[in-house]
C-alpha cells in the first residue's frame, strides 16, 4: 500500500515537471523556434506552445530593435592624424532562423564588423572630414553594415557616431585657428561697417548738394521768370502807350507836341543801331520849335509834379 503510494506520487512529481517542461509561453515581442533531435522544425508566434521533451526543444528570438555599442578605438584618417572614434548602431532581428543558426555570436560578430568597417571608412577621409561630416560616415557605415547583415537575418536601422576626439596638441591649434578665423571675421564686420558709414555719408553729402543746387536753379528760374514778365509787362505797355499815340495820329489832327515826343523816340531809335551817320529830315528846322516847346511843356510838368 505504501510503495502503490510512494510510485503514485513519483509519477505525479513526473508528470508536473514533464508538463512544465513541454508546455512553454512566448512573449508577445519574441518568436520561438522549435527544434526536434536538434533539426529546427517550425517556428511558433507568440501564445502557448507544446512540446515534446526531450525529443524537442525550444529557442526563443527577441524581435524588438536593440541598441549594440562600439567600443572606442583609434583610428588613423587620411592625412595621418590619429583620432578616438566609438559609436553605437540600432538592429532589429528580421529572421529568427537565419540570427540563430547563421552565425555563433552575432553580438560579437556584429561589433568586430563595426569596428572594421569604421577604419576603412575614416581611413579614407582627412581630418577636417571626419570632424564635419558625420551624417555621411553614419550613412556609409549603416549601408555597409546592412549589406554585412542581411545574411545573418539583422536588419541595422541607424548608426550614430558618438565621439571624435583628435589628439590634445591638434585640438589646441584647432581652437588657435578658430579663435584667429573668429577675429579675421570680426575685423571684416567692422570693416564693412566703417565701409558702409562712410559710402551712407558720402550718399547724403551728394544729396544735400544736389539739392542745394537744385534749389538754387529754381531760385533762378524763378528770378528769371519774374523779370521776364516784369519786360513782358514794361513792353505791352508800351506798346499800348503807342497804340494809343498812332491812334491819335490816325483819328485827328496830332498837336506839334505829340509829333515832337514821336520824333525824338524815333531818333532814339535810330541812334541805339549800328550806323554810324543819321540822316534828318529837311523839316528839321521846322520841327526844332515843336521840339523846344514839347521839351518847355514836359518841363513844365515836372516842376508842377515836384511842387505837388
């Protein structure tokens, strides 16, 4: 009775250890892969999964992107200048089969390809290169490494430089000659200023004479226009005054006076040309009393214009 008992729960203990065994659970971000007498058979999703050990077993893959870190090395660039280089890239298992029967270690694997390819790559560029275009040496590593990849079933999503750091003494005549390049673009800052003040004020100085000038010329023409008509005005008076004494000479019989004052206006005349003779009149005698008497009357009337 006690050995039927004793076998009964032997068994028991058997059968709760076996079915922990075969009965298995995948999270929801990985992927099994079950392998009977060693031979992968089927790959099973995430959920509950029965197996048979000892004759089966089962792999679980983790699907999600993860995070690989390259550890600092040296690197020689182009023009010879050493440089401390590390950087980390992103993958994310694309074939469960092929990461776990393509390749042993694919952490080490992975970070030994990294670090090889990131020498060829900064191998290939100068100094000034590798500190000012990171973009393109992530870029180029990313793709040779995807390429590299691809067989062992990882997809590499991106790769970050973290650091490039030159030797101390190259560091120090890098910042000598950023502080001189800052100088030389403050002194040409300046430069341009003054240029500007001085082109501004030369600008303004050309305005002012111009409108001193054009000032001026207005003031002329102004000048110019009012004498103009002050003639204008003097001549069509006179002319009316003429009008007036032809008119007079027309409609009646002219006083000797009136005769007098036209000849001595036509003598005028006569003598502002360019002939040098002037030929009088026979009646000339005739007409010096006339002229005598207009010559009394208009004297005549400035004494009485200067007792008034």
């Amino acid at each position: 009775m006690n050995f039927s008992f004793g076998l009964t729960g032997v068994v028991g203990v058997f059968i709760v250890i076996y079915v922990s065994r075969a009965i298995r659970i995948i999270r929801q971000y990985e992927k099994g892969l079950v392998e009977t007498f060693g031979e992968y058979s089927r790959t099973v999703n995430a959920g509950l999964v029965l197996i048979f050990p000892p004759f089966q077993g089962l792999r679980t893959v983790d699907m999600r992107e993860q995070v690989m870190d390259i550890p600092p090395q040296d690197v020689i660039t182009k023009d010879n200048a050493s440089v401390a280089v590390d950087a980390v890239f992103y993958f994310q298992v694309a074939d469960p089969v092929k990461v776990v029967y393509n390749v042993a270690k694919f952490d080490v694997a992975s970070i030994k390809l990294a670090q090889t390819n990131l020498r060829n790559i900064i191998g290939d560029m100068e100094l000034d290169q590798t500190l000012t275009s990171r973009e393109r040496i992530n870029t180029t590593l990313r793709q040779v490494l995807d390429e590299a990849t691809d067989k062992w079933g990882v997809k590499v999503v991106r790769v970050e430089i973290q650091r490039i750091e030159p030797p101390k003494d190259i560091t120090d005549s890098m910042s000598k000659q950023m502080k001189a390049e800052r100088e030389k673009r403050a002194n040409i800052l300046d430069a341009e200023g003054f240029k500007q003040a001085a082109i501004l004020k030369a600008e303004g100085a050309k305005a002012a004479v111009i409108l001193a000038a054009d000032g001026e010329k207005q003031s002329a023409i102004l000048r110019a226009e009012g004498q103009a008509e002050a003639m204008k005005r003097v001549a069509d008076a006179q002319k009316y005054q003429t009008e007036i004494v032809y008119q007079a000479i027309h409609n009646g019989n002219p006083t000797k006076d009136l005769i007098a004052i036209k000849y001595l206006e036509t003598l005028q005349k006569m003598s502002e040309g360019p002939a040098t003779k002037i030929l009088l009149p026979l009646e000339i005698s005739g007409l010096a009393g006339a002229v005598t008497a207009a010559a009394e009357l208009m004297k005549g009337s400035d004494d009485a214009g200067k007792k008034s």
